[in-house]
C-alpha cells in the first residue's frame, strides 16, 4: 500500500465528484425516496439506467468500480439497475485496470455512444477539455443527461 500522494488524492476526489454527479443527474428517479419512509419500499424498475462512459482509464474504473459495489444501493434508491452499456476508449487493445462489466462494449468512436438512442446517461472521465467539450455538448444536442469531470 502506498501512502497517498497529491495525485492520489486528487483521483479520489475526481471519483467522488462524478460519483456525486452520477447521484443528481438521477435525482427524477429519488422522487419515490422521498415519498416512503424505506428504501426497500422502492420497486425496481424493468428498464435499467444505460451508462455511455467516456474514458477507460484511471478515474473510469474507478466509476465503474464505484457503481458495481454500490449496486444494491443505487438501486434501493432510484428503483432502477445501473447498467454500462459502452465505455470510449483511445486504445482498445489496452489492458484495462478494472473488470469490464458484462454485456458493455469498448468502442473507440465517440458517436458509437452519442448515437446509441439506448443509452439515457453519459459520464465523461476522459480528460482533457477540448474533445471533452465537444462530447459533453454533442451528448447535451441528443437529450442524454450529462455527468463530467471538467
């Protein structure tokens, strides 16, 4: 185990923050939380939430570790499964730090995300401001709610 260092931290604080991002672009799906005094009260919805994620890298599976172990509370919350559908990487062929979760797909092409009507969510972790934004805004054009590390 290594001590923590600036970067460390910072990785951290980044996961947190789309994490807590993750949290309010959901915020519809709490109305229910609200309404019972349980979470247990909340019925799980057929349709999953798909998850278009923008960066395979440190700060990505960090999310997508975040959201695999936090599964059952996600779901006692919003009554609905958190599911990857695409996850955008620069370089496929990469070995990836994090499990990849089944049935998600690694593409390398931005609009693989961005056109896929299936997909309700897209968290962007790819770093970087100038494709970031454009992505962020492309997403925003085709009525996906947004979550961005930038």
């Amino acid at each position: 185990i290594h001590p923590p260092s600036t970067d460390h931290q910072i990785d951290i604080m980044m996961r947190l923050v789309v994490l807590l991002g993750l949290c309010l672009m959901l915020s519809e799906a709490f109305t229910p939380l609200f309404a019972s005094k349980r979470h247990s009260q909340v019925k799980l919805s057929a349709e999953p939430l798909r998850i278009g994620l923008f960066g395979g890298g440190t700060v990505g599976g960090g999310v997508v570790e975040i959201v695999n172990q936090k599964k059952d509370y996600f779901e006692a919350m919003t009554g609905k499964s958190l599911v990857f559908s695409k996850i955008c990487v620069r370089d496929p062929d990469k070995p990836r730090d994090f499990e990849v979760p089944e049935g998600c797909s690694i593409v390398t092409d931005y609009d693989d995300i961005l056109n896929d009507d299936d997909i309700d969510l897209v968290v962007e972790v790819m770093g970087g401001t100038t494709i970031a934004k454009t992505v962020v805004y492309s997403a925003l054009k085709k009525g996906k709610n947004v979550v961005t590390a930038n």
